[in-house]
C-alpha cells in the first residue's frame, strides 16, 4: 500500500493504514416527499497487504446491501452506537478487493441535511435540501471514512424532481435539464467534509470566465451584484500564494437556515444570505472562503484537534485579500473587530475550560464542533500575523506560497508545521521571539503578551463620533463632522459594540430614531444592536429581535443573543418563547447549540 498513513482520528472509526477509500462514484435520488435519498456508493479501495476490513463511519443510516465490484454479496456488520461518532460499518475484504458497492437510504433525521418546506426559501414556491458535512456530519448521508485525513475523488448522478436543479462541490450544470438527472465529477481529491449538495429552485449568473452565482430566481440580482468583485478576488488571491487549483469559483445564496456563514465547498461555496448587504461591506466572508482554497481545501487540518490550520491561515489569508482590494485601512478594521471578539470570547472559554484556548485542542470524546471557536480563527490569525511581523512581509509571503505549494491535496498537523517554520524560515532568520513561543500562542492558554494589535483611524473617528453623541445626542453633528453618512459596516459595528451597558431605553429610542438600527436589514449591524436590546430591555426592538432569531439560522448570531436573553429570568422565558418558533427553521449545526445552551430538550 503506498497511502500514506494519516494521523490517528478520535473522531473516525477509518482504519486507512489497511485500506482507504480513493474514489467514490455515488449514484442517488432525492425524495422530498419522505425527506430522504435513496444511493448506492461504489468505493475504489486501496489496500495493505494484509488488509481483511474496511471500515467506514455512519450515523443513522440504513444499509440495504454490500457488494464486490463483481456484485458478489459482501459480509459486514454494523457496530455500537457511540456518542458524536455514530456507528462503524465494518466490511469483510481481502488485499485483492479493489472496491465494495453500498446501496442505503439516509435518514429523514439526518444531521448533515436540511430539508425546507416551500415556505422557508426566499421564494416560497419550490422546496429545498442543502448539506453541512463539517465537522464529521459527512457519515449522515454517505457512508465514508469521514476524517479530515482521508482525501478522495468522486463522480456522482444525481435524480432530482424534474422543476429542481442539483449542485454539488464538483463540476455543475448551470441551467436546469428536463429530466432532473444531473451529473458531476470532482477531479481533485477532498475529505469527506466537504461533500456537499442542494437543490432547489436555483438559477445562475456569470460573474467573469471562471465565477458565477447561484441562488433562487429573487436573489440572483442582488447576489450578484454583492459579488461582482468575485473574479478580482481569485485573481488578488493568487497574486498572493499561488494558482487556483480549483478550476472555477462559484458560489451560491442558500435559505437563512443556513447555520454559518459560509462553507468552502469546492468550486462552490456555501453562503448565508445574511451577507448581502446591498453594499458589498460583508463580502470579506467571500474572500475568506476562497482562501480556503489555498488553506484547508489545498492543505488540510489532519484531524479537529488541528483546525486552527484551516482557520487561522484562512482569516490571515482573507485579510490579505481584502487589503489587496481596498486597502490597508479596510483590513486593519477587520483585524480590529477580531481583536475585540477574540478577547471576549477567551474571556468566555476561559471561564469554562482554558485548554480550550489553545490553538492545538484536545477533542476526544467530544463534538469537533466544540472547536469551532475564534481562538482557531482569530488567535490563529494573531500568531501568522506575528510571524510576519517579526521576519518582515516579503519572506513570510515566500514561505507561504512554498508552503502551499509543496504541500498541495496533503494534509498538515500541528507538529509537522512547526517542523517546517522553523526549518523553512525561523532558522534562517533573526525574529526576536523567545524560546517560549510555541508553547504561549500554540499550546498555551490565553492570549500572549507579544500579539499583535490592531490600530484603525477609521475606529478612532468613531470613538471621537460616540463621545461627542453621548454628550449632544445630535444625529445631525455626527453626519456632519464624522461623516457616518457614509460609514461602512465595520463602522457602524465598532459604533454600536462601544455604546455604553446600561444605556437607558430613553437614550436607545433616539439613538433608534437617529439611526433606525432597529430597522436595519444589514446582519451585522442589526445583531450588534441586538444585544444591547436585550441587556437594556428596550421593549420596541423585540419585535424585530424574535423576526430575526426566527428568520436568521446563522450560529454566530444565535448564540451571543439567546446567551444575552437567559441571563434574566424575563429574558430567559423570552428566548425559550422565541425558539420553540425559530427551532424548526434551524439545521442540526444549529440547533443542537442552542439545545444545550437554554436546556430545551
């Protein structure tokens, strides 16, 4: 067997040093009817010389049949349920057995997917499925080795009703056919994680040679005008670290249920419809995603407890494009709002489990999504920035661009990058970093002394406009002598965040009336508002608050605002009112946070 061997995965029962899955040809339906899909999954194997079994992962799934490619019965057994992980599909093989056929149906409970009724999309006629296979949902569609470590291609046919068009993280039609039978190939080879499909009502729109936008037929026009910077992203993007290796870039609009922001599906990124702003001021969540591209989809985390290796390089990675594009002031305040969100939520984490701080984690026996935190992000972001700012710009670029190209469709741990920084760059240059380094930012607690902070004469005018608000409360003066007419996004935000707890619902209703935040259709703006709604129980805001907790399924925003509401008894009962509405929109990603967080079972 010449695989490489991956890193033991507590969150996978694969087995891939006896044999590993190297191509998967899924041929499925999707019956909206009785929400399920009906596949048979033909896997190409590559096995040790000694190999007896292939193990998959699968969680609630129903295994029909196992065959050799020669359609010979297969002996498997189905294991113990465990907790997170779902059960092992174990498969009786020989050295000789070059791939196995499963036929199965999922589940109409299955995790990964999320089934809409016609009245939960934007246009409310044509029902909708999409998948969210990260962190390890993967194994509730498709039995698979679902670890990060494991890399694979696929073809796929997918059957669809007739008036519905399927995608997928592969090759895509961009019209809809008459038979609702559609085909796809993904060449390069991904983990399981970024398996994905929807379908729905979609249309498409170019946005240059190699970029388009799908979403439903309301959304197509104001999605792509959101992202006609697309294709000036991909082309800054590779300026910066390399080719694209991805062939095209598209994206598309999905339902509000959405639970993320976006997910970097290969050639198709995943987006919440939250981030169409109507003035681009939230597109830096589009560049993140493509530099995914490069960190995470080109050079992966070989297990959860390495995510801040697709996070933290990706944030670093989307700074740089969007500084690239519009300026160094622009990335600076992007950097800032990390900063301030990174101290809050260590402040947070650390309160619960300060381990859970460090950039390398310890996930076993746990949900990965438990690492799904800004300290992979943000801290991650803070320690690349470091490095760059202690060996200068120009060798820290050359070392990245190396570092993605020579380790291009592999996968990374935290040891392995730590071997190569320093024999790629921190041993040939002088950085002034201590021999303590590794053990503050990557396996140490908190934020270090040494992190980099951010400085924005952008925020800097804000503050100067709050103070002179908090003095003359004159909606006028601040247009006039700050500008705030034209404010960006970040702007407002850092505005909002620095108003004053126990602000008194008379000075909210006309800094409401001022500004009409209440109102506001911008995501951002409105759920930075919205915390100081709830902890300052300005009742006129909570009509608008239940409409976006009930309409918005993006976890960012759920979790700081119903763990604002239950820190009152009042504001508790509220937010249990609010979720018994909003539950039934949520996906699986979603909801099981919010479960835990207001004890709703």
């Amino acid at each position: 067997m010449t695989k490489p061997v991956v890193s033991s995965d507590t969150h996978s029962y694969a087995q891939p040093s006896e044999s590993a899955i190297t191509h998967l040809d899924w041929m499925a339906s999707v019956d909206f009817d009785n929400k399920v899909i009906h596949a048979t999954a033909t896997y190409a194997l590559e096995n040790s010389s000694s190999a007896s079994k292939l193990t998959l992962d699968t969680k609630d799934l129903d295994i029909k049949s196992v065959q050799d490619l020669s359609g010979k019965e297969l002996t498997f057994q189905l294991g113990e349920t465990k907790e997170h992980l779902g059960k092992p599909l174990t498969i009786d093989i020989n050295p000789e057995t070059k791939g196995v056929i499963i036929s199965y149906s999922t589940s109409p409970k299955a995790e990964a997917l999320q089934w809409l009724n016609p009245d939960q999309t934007a246009d409310k006629k044509e029902p909708f499925l999409f998948t969210q296979s990260q962190a390890i949902l993967a194994r509730t569609w498709i039995p698979i080795q679902d670890s990060p470590g494991i890399r694979f291609t696929y073809s796929a046919e997918v059957t669809v009703p007739g008036q519905l068009i399927a995608l997928m993280s592969a090759t895509n039609p961009q019209v809809k056919n008459d038979s609702g039978v559609y085909q796809f190939e993904m060449k390069q080879p991904i983990p399981a994680y970024l398996m994905a499909l929807t379908v729905g009502d979609i249309d498409f729109q170019s946005l240059g040679d190699r970029a388009g936008v799908y979403a439903e037929p309301s959304m197509l026009k104001k999605s792509a005008a959101e992202f006609e910077d697309l294709e000036q992203m991909i082309t800054a993007a590779e300026n910066l670290y390399g080719d694209y290796r991805w062939d095209r870039y598209d994206i598309i609009v999905l339902p509000p249920s959405f639970p993320f922001g976006g997910m970097e599906n290969p050639r198709l990124t995943f987006a919440t419809p939250t981030i169409i702003a109507g003035d681009k001021s939230l597109t830096s969540l589009v560049a993140h995603e493509l530099a995914h591209s490069w960190s995470g989809n080109l050079v992966t985390n070989a297990t959860w407890n390495d995510f801040w290796l697709n996070e933290g390089f990706t944030v670093y990675f989307e700074y740089r494009i969007m500084e690239a594009l519009y300026g160094r002031e622009y990335s600076e305040m992007l950097a800032l709002l990390s900063y301030q969100d990174l101290k809050e939520e260590i402040k947070d984490i650390s309160e619960v489990n300060p381990a859970d701080t460090h950039l390398k984690l310890d996930l076993e026996g746990r949900n990965p999504d438990d690492g799904l935190t800004a300290i992979a992000y943000d801290k991650g972001y803070f320690f690349l920035r470091l490095l760059e700012e202690s060996v200068g710009r120009e060798k820290w670029d050359q070392f990245l661009k190396n570092y993605f190209n020579q380790n291009a469709f592999e996968v990374m741990t935290t040891k392995e990058f730590v071997e190569i920084l320093n024999k790629e760059l921190l041993s040939q240059t002088e950085t002034g970093l201590d021999s303590n380094f590794y053990d503050a930012w990557i396996y140490g607690p908190g934020l270090p002394d040494n992190c980099p902070v951010p400085v924005s004469n952008k925020f800097e005018n804000v503050d100067q406009a709050l103070t002179n608000w908090l003095e003359n409360e004159d909606a006028g003066q601040l247009i006039e002598s700050f500008g705030s007419d034209s404010w960006s996004t970040h702007e407002w935000m850092h505005f909002i965040r620095s108003i004053p707890d126990n602000y008194s619902s008379e000075k909210m209703a006309a800094l409401d009336e001022a500004f009409g935040f209440t109102q506001s259709g911008n995501s951002e703006i409105f759920s930075a508002w919205a915390i100081h709604i709830i902890n300052n129980q300005y009742e006129p805001g909570y009509d608008a608050l239940s409409s976006f907790l009930i309409q918005t399924g993006r976890r960012k925003f759920l979790t700081p605002l119903y763990k604002a509401m239950i820190q009152t008894e009042s504001g508790k009962a509220m937010a249990l009112e609010i979720y018994e509405k909003a539950r039934p929109n949520y996906h699986s990603v979603a909801y099981n946070t919010m479960d835990d967080l207001l004890g709703y079972n």
